[in-house]
C-alpha cells in the first residue's frame, strides 16, 4: 500500500471520529491536514468541504455563511471564525 492510499484511509477514519467525538473536533482537524502535508496530496473532496484550511478547524453549520452567485453559478461558503471564502461551481461542469 502506497502512503496516499493509506493517508486517505486514515483521514476517513479520522472524520467519522471527529463525528463521533464532537470535543475533540479541532484536534482531529489538524491530524487530517498533517497527513494529508506528509503523503504530499490534496484533502480529498470529503474532508475538504468540513475543514477550513485557514483556521484549521471542522466547519460547523451554524459557522458558515452560505451564499449563491447565480452570476458565476457558485455556492460561496464564509467561514465565519476566519472569513476565509471558498468557491463551489453548482454548475453541471464536474468539480476538480
Ligand atoms: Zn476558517
């Protein structure tokens, strides 16, 4: 097993943890974007869309604004700890 295969392994057990164990959230954030550095990839599309990579936390629904831009077809998510905003086509063109 290469390292990304097995860092991907360990990110998706390390979000269904931090599901499970709300406390320890932040924590667990910072794990996942620590193995993600050490196998050199991406977060993949499931972690990316529940940590802010700027303040390095799990985004929580009620601290994220969420607007959509029918110019440019994007759902544009604020965080609101660190104001940081991330752009998501909506549009049927494939994501990434
Ligand atoms: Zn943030």
């Amino acid at each position: 097993m290469n390292l990304k295969t097995l860092a991907k392994e360990r990110i998706a057990v390390l979000l269904k943890e931090a599901e499970l164990v709300p406390e320890k959230k932040d924590r667990y954030a910072e794990l996942i974007l620590k193995i993600a550095k050490k196998a050199e990839m991406g977060l993949p599309k499931s972690a990316k869309m529940k940590i802010c990579r700027k303040c390095k936390k799990f985004i929580m629904p009620d601290s994220l604004i969420i607007r959509t831009n029918k110019k440019t077809k994007c759902v544009e998510y604020t965080c609101k700890k660190c104001g940081s905003k991330r752009r998501y086509s909506y549009s049927s063109k494939k994501n990434n």
